[in-house]
C-alpha cells in the first residue's frame, strides 16, 4: 500500500519493476495507456498524454519508455 497525493491508499496488483537494483512502480507507457483504457477511461490522445506525463517531473520520474512515482525514487528528485 501507498498514499496518493489527496492521501488514499492504493494497493498495486501488478509486478514490481527493479531501476538501479530497488523495486519500484515504473511501468511502460503502453502499460499505463491499457490501465486507464481497462478501468473505462478514455485516451483521447497517446502523444498528449505521454507529453503530460513527461512534463509532471514534480510526481513522475521516467526511466527511457516507463514512468514510474517520484516518490519511489528519492534520489531522482530535482534539487531546488
């Protein structure tokens, strides 16, 4: 389990993914795109949407073709 940033919990069923030898949340877009489109949202846009989360650097972190949470990944977070 994991707070969220409006501090609900939520409980990840799929496999952790290893970056630098720890385990994370980083998944590949086309694993992110298929869990909107699977919980009945909808994609307007993939190039729109791999642009947003590209520029969300205050909550994701990206790692080549997969995104993962910033918290997960202290030592990524941009110096003030």
């Amino acid at each position: 389990m994991r707070s969220t940033p409006r501090g609900r919990e939520t409980r990840c069923s799929s496999p952790s993914w290893s970056v630098e030898g720890r385990k994370g949340d980083a998944r590949s877009f086309q694993e992110i795109v298929s869990a909107i489109r699977t919980g009945g949202g909808k994609v307007e846009s993939e190039d729109k949407l791999r642009t947003g989360l590209g520029r969300r650097t205050l909550d994701v972190v990206k790692f080549g073709d997969r995104y993962g949470w910033l918290d997960n990944y202290p030592e990524k977070r941009p110096s003030a």
